[in-house]
C-alpha cells in the first residue's frame, strides 16, 4: 500500500513550494532586509537595562548620549597635550560625527547603537558617567549591568572577508567529503552538487527569512548568525545524507530498477527516520528557544529555522533533483514548467547502464 | 557483558567528575581541577582584544607584553583571567567578574614599572610582592595623576611621611596593580634616583587588603633606581667565564649612575632586587660598585631552565614596560546579572529539552526508546564529564551546542532502530535484527557526523578571527558532543540491547509483542519487498 505513495511524481510542485519561501525572502534581502550588526560594520552596541517599571524614553537615552559625547569631544579638543589615541578619536568624528540610535527590547532592556566608542581613551568612561547620572536615581540604571560590545573596523572587515571564507570553505570540503563517500555511485559529484543545491537552499531560507525579520522587527544578523549558518550548513548536508545513503544502498542492491522508483523506494523508507532525527533535534532547539534566554535567542531561531529547512531540502529538493538531473529535465525548466508534472506521470524508463 | 563492565566503570568516572561539586582532585599526583569554567557571558566580565600599533613588532615582544599583562592581572585578583595572543600581532584578554572600567585600565595600560630595590640583609624569592617607596600615579586616566612618586632617603623620612594623609591616599592601591602611566612620560615623578640624596616627597603604601610585603624595618622598600633609569642597549645575555653559565648583564644610563654607584659601594655584600609591578623578578646580593655597568649571575643558571630564566629577566629588564604599544581593537563588557539569569535559563532549558526528547523517545519506539533514553543520559553525563575533565569554557552559546548535541546524540539511536525495525518487520530474530540494524545505520552516523565535524572544525577557525570565545565554545561543545553521541550510540545503546536479547533470547523471533518495539502490526506490509 504504501507502493502507491509516489513522492517522485511530485517532485516539482515541492521545488516549487520552496521557491514560494526564498523568492519573497531574496526580494527583502534585495531591499536591505538583512541588517548587519557592528560584528560587521563596526560600532558600539550598547546593553542599557533600566528598572522595567522605569524604563526611559529611548529618544531621552539617545540624546544623553549623544550630548555628552559631544562634551567629551569638545573637551577633547580644547586639551592642550593629545596622545596618538585621542588624535585618532578626533580624527573619527571629524569624518563622522556621533550617532546613537536606540531600540527598547525585552522589559527593561535599550538597546543602544552608536558609533565606535574609543577604549584607548576616556570616552568610555565619560559616556558611562554621563548614564549614571542622568539616569541611576530616576530610572534605576546600574553600571554593573551595563553591557557593551564596541567592535573596531579592523575587526569588523574581518570577520566579514571571514564569514564568506567560512561559508564557501564548508561547502567545498563537505563537497569533497560527499564526492568520496559516494565514490562507489555511479556520478559521485553529482550527488555532492545535488546535497550543494539543498544547503544553498537551506541558507537563502534562513538569510530570506531574517531579512523579513529585519525588514520588519530590525532583527540583526551577527558573528553568532554566521556560526549559525555554518551549523545549518552541516546539518543539511548530514539530512541529505541519510536519503542518499538509501539511495546508494538500493543502487547496489537492485541496480537494474529505474532511477525514478529506485530514489522514491529510497524516499519512502527513509521519510519516516529523516523526520524523526530532525524532530529530536527540533525538539531541543524549540526548548532553547523558549527557555533559553534571549541572548542566544536568533542564534537558536536560525538553526530551527535551519533544521527545518534543511530536512524538508533533503526530502523534497536534493533527491528530485538528483531524478531531475538524471532524467535530463534540466531543459525543460523555463518551457515547460506547467505540464513537466504529467510527463514524469509515466511510467519509469529502465535506466541504460553507462 | 564485558563492555557493559566497561561502561559501568565509564559512567562511574564520569558521575564522579560530575556529580562531586566544583572541586579540585589530586589523583596520582596529578592535579586535577573539576571546576565548570564559565564562560565571561555566564559571570559578566571584560574581554579585550589587543592589538600592536606598529606593523612590525616580534614574536618575542608580544611575549613579553602578554607575560607582564598577566602579570597585572594576576594582581587584580580576577578569577581564571585568560591571556592568549593571536595570530602575529595581538593579545586577547579575559577578565571574567571584573566590571570595573579603572581595573581593566590598569591591566592593559601601556608601561610597566620597574624598580631595583634595596633589600637590605633580607633574600626576596621571585614573584614576592613587595611595597616600594617608588610610586606612580595609578593610571594613565585617572585625574589624580601625578601626586605621589618619589623615593625615600630614610626610614626616619618614611615614618614621618606615614603621618601624612595625603600621600597615604596615594598609595592606596596594590604595588602590583598601580604600574601604568609611564614612568617616563611623567616627568613629576622622575626624581627617585638619589637615595642618600634627593630627599622628596615621601609616600608609605597602607593599603590593608591587597598590600606587598614590607621590609624587616617595617618600611617600604627602598627603590634604587627605575626602569627608565637602564640603558636597554647595554642589557643582554651575557656567558660567565666558568662552566658557560650564562648572566644577565645591564647597563645604567649616565645621570643614574653616581647614584647607582653610591647606593652600591655602601651596601656591598647586601641584597638588591628587581621588582616589576610590585612583584621580584630577581633578586641578588651586591658584589662589587656597580656604576653604569652591571650583571647578575648566578650557580643555579647553569641549567636549560636557568637559560630560559636568564632570558625572562632580560627581556623584563629591557621591556619593563610594555613593549609595544597596544591598541583595543574589540571590547566587550556583559553585565553580572545577565550571567546568572542566563545560566539558570539554560539548565531550564537543558531540562525541558531532555525530557520532550525522551517523551519522545519511549512512546515512538517503547522498549529500544527506553534503552535510547538510558544511553542518552549515560551520554549527557560522559559529555558532562569531558568538559570539566578538559577544563573546556563553557558560554552561552557553548551551552547551546551542548544542549543541540543532546538532540543530535538521539538521532544516531533513531537511525539504528528504524534499521532494526525494518529487519524485525521481515522476521529475522532479535539478535540478527539488532546486528544489521547497527551494521546498516553505521554508514549514515559516520557520514554525518563527519559532516558535522568538518563544521566544526570551519567554525572554531572562523571563531578565532572574531576576538571572542563564544563561537568557539560553540563549535567546540558540538564536536565534543558528535563524539561522546557516536560513543554513546555506537557503544553504550548497542550493548545495552545486546544484554537485552541475552535476556529475552537473541533467536526470538516477533511473531508477537511487536508493540515494544513500537511496529504496528497493520504496517507489516512493507515496502521492504524485494530486498530479502
């Protein structure tokens, strides 16, 4: 009975179906959806948490911080002897001149972008100050629960050339990895490439998806983000896997069936086992998500977001492209997407052994 | 049953190392420390990240720099500070549980200071920390600067100066914490050298908390000369005519030396040392009137480790300060509150995890499930265990990886039991099912943790670039966790069921009680045709 259920047949509705999730999102990532964090473009971020009953009004928190920023510069100016650090600092401002843009968060919590505070000089401290005094009697600021993060540009441009390198290395080695365990299948890179197409869309998911939340609730995307992608990555791959194993398996096993029913046969037996692996797994980062505290709590968004994707890729997308590519559908894509659901309605061809 | 023996003793271990608190042990001499190290954003804290402002600084100056970093920190009395340098030309530094701007200030300031002292009959042990008379302002920042420094001609001048409350303020902080507006930079503070000559501005430390050493007259130190008083051309390694021992030799700048000569012709055959930061890096006794040239040797630095602390005392005395100037490039300060709150959200979440997974578990594949639900608490324990065996960091994000692996870890177990089930569906006996269940899963574990591993491996180099250790903890927890899952699964599931067909008898086969193994007897028919 369970003969009867052709995923195969299927197989472009699904591709479409994803299609329907990464276009809306590469259309955001197109209207600058994805905001980068100063892991990236440098800044400093600030961590402000008030009495949550008393919390201030962000315009209040940002010109606190932006007039006393000017006094420290201004002051600055007026110093008869500048060390090569606070000529540096100046030297900044003139090319762009103080910014502090701040975001309530979660109760009690402003967070605080500006632009880089200096840490080889008073600035710091003075601005800190300034908080205190402006707001520890009112509305209960505490210096000691103060966060900041303050990322110069030297670090920031790294971490970006990083994350690309990162990104790409991951890919060409799991790649690499997928070409070798595959070695004994007919095609071996055409399965690495397939389990490829599944990852690229398991990233354009997740990227798509954080720029509408970026579009939309200024959700950030930083180093922890990439970490994030890169796990996703590795897990799409590992997904994949498990239906290719199948794949290989019944390949060795029956090598005269044809491949359309071969990778549905593999399909079915593995459906129930892919879902369950992945469902363990989301069970746990549902739990992070929830209980985890709001830290991490994008981190965990975007390999659920990942996870999920991901088991769906390697279900629904890399196994019909390897049927796709193996039936030479490639050409048909942009003519004729309408009927291509029909054609594959017939029944398997053998497969001419090459 | 003999490697149910072995995990029995495995998981004995690991709850010992888990379960007996943060401690340390000594086991067969062997020092081990099972503490959770927490990571900055579990306890708030500062990490810095460092770097050189000149392109071309050596791999030995950047050494050196750390060592006296750590060296102040040390002073601060912060808890498990960690100061590694990275790539060529930075330091990072962690100083969990500091919040205080002015500490973290005085930490990575840029000069250091260096003092000879005189230590009368007394024989200071290297890293002693000891009051000096000489004293500096505590920071480059702070806008007390500039008030106290000075020697002290006598012990007469330094009691009288006791009774003076301001320059007792001064000295308020810890020698080893007030080293660094540079000595040289500060003009005001220069006129130390003459000790039986320059009667200054005395200054007696009082601190009562975090005070050095006093001398035996109950005085400070005297401080001969500083750091910026050495010539640093004229300080190298220098070869003892007998046995090749090697000696450190220095040389006195020229407005120093009638004051060096004095101090020395006065107190021949008594102790002098060297102190940075308030803390003996050598000390030795005066053999000769030492004017502008000098050496230290000695029996014990005929050795490989005698060479290596020659060496230390060269690079210190030639670098006393910082030896390359340094930039903060990445900072980050998380407040304490965060931490705690943070934590105690994990373990929430660790828990919550656990159990929806094993709910999970045991309804979807009963008996297997409760077997899978055991190895997995076996495995969260071993992980547990490595972590603090390895002193591994842990932060918030690491606790994630830890937390995901736990889902990842039953995920091995899934695949072999579905295996097993497909082989029990086609009648084979417990035994054989169990064998090829293990047999055909094993393929896709290895593959994807591989996969998972080649991830980590990107990542934790992709962490190292960031300046923080978040990400790292990260890839390093999920690797360790792949690990101990593939052991778990592979090793401590497998067995586990082995003593279970050794109870119910391996040659069974289900032609009933199907339902603990979680098949469905209207599922039998199954897609499996045609592989048998």
């Amino acid at each position: 009975m369970k003969q009867s259920l052709n995923l195969v047949k299927y197989r472009w509705q699904f591709i479409f179906f994803s299609l329907l999730i990464i276009v809306p999102g590469l259309v955001f990532i197109i209207l600058g959806g994805l905001r980068p964090s100063i892991d990236f473009t440098g800044g400093s971020s600030w961590d402000i948490y008030f009495d949550a009953k008393r919390v201030p009004n962000s315009v209040d928190v940002e010109k606190t911080l932006k007039d006393s920023d000017a006094q420290f510069i201004n002051d600055l100016r007026g110093k008869a002897a500048k060390n090569q650090a606070e000529t540096d600092l100046l030297a900044l401002r003139d090319k762009q001149s103080f910014d502090a843009i701040a975001q309530p968060s979660t109760e009690g919590l402003i967070i605080v972008r500006t632009s880089l505070i200096s840490d080889n000089t008073n600035e710091k401290k003075f601005l800190t100050d300034a908080l205190e005094k402006r707001f520890k009697t009112s509305n209960g600021f505490d210096q000691t629960n103060l966060g900041l993060t303050s990322t110069s540009s030297t670090v920031s441009n790294e971490v970006t050339t990083r994350s690309i390198i990162a990104v790409v290395l991951a890919s060409v080695g799991i790649l690499c990895y997928l070409a070798y365990a595959f070695r004994k299948v007919k095609r071996p890179w055409r399965y690495g490439l397939c389990a490829i197409f599944a990852m690229i869309h398991d990233v354009l998911v997740v990227l798509g998806l954080f720029a509408i939340l970026g579009f939309f609730f200024k959700e950030e995307i930083d180093a922890l983000f990439v970490t994030a992608l890169l796990t996703v990555i590795g897990f799409s791959v590992h997904d994949t896997i498990v239906v290719f194993d199948r794949i290989r398996e019944n390949q060795l096993r029956n090598p005269g069936e044809p491949f359309e029913s071969l990778v549905n046969h593999s399909l079915v037996q593995t459906i129930v086992r892919s879902l369950n692996t992945s469902l363990t797994v989301i069970f746990t980062l549902s739990a992070l998500y929830l209980f985890g505290g709001t830290t991490i709590r994008n981190f965990v968004l975007a390999l659920l977001i990942g996870v999920v994707s991901g088991t769906y890729s390697s279900i629904f997308n890399a196994s019909m492209l390897l049927v796709i590519w193996e039936k030479g559908e490639w050409g048909r894509i942009l003519g004729r997407r309408a009927s291509g659901g029909n054609k594959v309605a017939q029944p398997p061809q053998p497969v001419t052994v090459r | 049953m003999l490697s149910l023996l072995g995990i029995g003793l495995i998981v004995a271990l690991s709850a010992w190392i888990c379960f007996g608190g943060d401690r340390t042990e000594s086991i067969l001499g062997t020092k081990l420390d099972f503490r959770v190290k927490q990571g900055l954003d579990l306890q708030g804290g500062y990490q810095i990240l460092l770097q050189a402002r000149s392109q071309n600084v050596t791999k030995e100056r950047m050494e050196v720099a750390r060592n006296i970093i750590e060296k102040r920190v040390n002073g601060l009395g912060t808890n498990e500070p960690n100061i590694t340098i990275q790539g060529d030309n930075r330091i990072s530094v962690e100083l969990p549980g500091v919040t205080d701007e002015d500490q973290v200030k005085k930490a990575i300031g840029s000069t250091g200071r260096l003092e000879f002292i005189d230590a009368g009959t007394e024989s200071l042990n290297t890293d002693d920390l000891v009051q000096t008379t000489y004293c500096i302002n505590g920071s480059l920042f702070d806008k007390k600067a500039g008030q106290c420094g000075a020697g002290v001609t006598s012990s007469a001048a330094a009691s009288s100066a006791a009774t003076n409350p301001n320059a007792q303020a001064n000295a308020a902080g810890t020698p080893g914490a007030t080293a660094t507006a540079g000595s040289a930079a500060t003009p005001a503070a220069t006129p130390v050298a003459g000790a039986a000559t320059t009667p200054g501005a005395s200054t007696v430390a009082t601190d009562t908390v975090k005070t050095g050493k006093l001398s035996s007259t109950g005085q400070p130190y005297q401080t001969v000369i500083t750091g910026d008083q050495l010539d640093p051309a004229k300080i190298d390694v220098g070869f003892s005519d007998v046995g090749g021992a090697q000696k450190v030799l220095f040389g006195v700048k020229s407005d120093a030396a009638g004051t060096f000569s004095t101090f020395t012709s006065s107190n021949l055959g008594k102790q002098m040392a060297i102190v940075l930061d308030g803390r003996v890096i050598s000390a030795a006794r005066i053999n000769g009137v030492i004017s502008n040239q000098g050496e230290i040797s000695s029996d014990r630095w005929g050795t490989p480790a005698g060479k290596a602390e020659v060496q230390s005392i060269v690079l210190q005395l030639k670098y006393g300060s910082l030896p390359v100037e340094l930039n903060v490039i990445n900072s980050r300060k998380i407040g304490a509150t965060l931490g705690s709150d943070s934590v105690n959200q994990s373990i929430t979440a660790g828990i919550v995890g656990l159990s929806i997974v094993a709910t999970f578990m045991i309804l979807y594949f009963r008996l297997p499930g409760v077997l899978a639900v055991v190895a997995l608490l076996v495995y969260s324990i071993i992980t547990f265990a490595v972590f603090k065996w390895f002193g591994v960091v842990l932060t918030l994000a690491g606790i994630a990886g830890f937390i995901l692996s736990i889902g990842m870890a039953v995920d091995a177990n899934v695949l072999i039991f579905a295996r097993m089930k497909e082989e029990m569906r086609l009648g084979r006996p417990i035994e054989r099912a169990v064998e090829e269940g293990f047999h055909n899963a094993w393929p896709s574990i290895r593959d994807s943790n591989i996969s998972t591993l080649i991830t980590c491996l990107i990542l934790f180099w992709f962490g190292d670039f960031t300046g923080t250790s978040t990400i790292k903890g990260f890839a390093l927890t999920l690797a360790i966790g792949v690990l101990c899952s593939m052991f778990s699964a592979i090793v401590v599931t497998h067995t586990f069921l082995r003593v279970m067909f050794l109870v119910m008898g391996g040659q069974t086969r289900l032609t009933s009680g199907g339902w603990w193994f979680g098949m469905n007897r209207t599922r039998r028919t199954t897609e499996e045709v045609g592989q048998a």
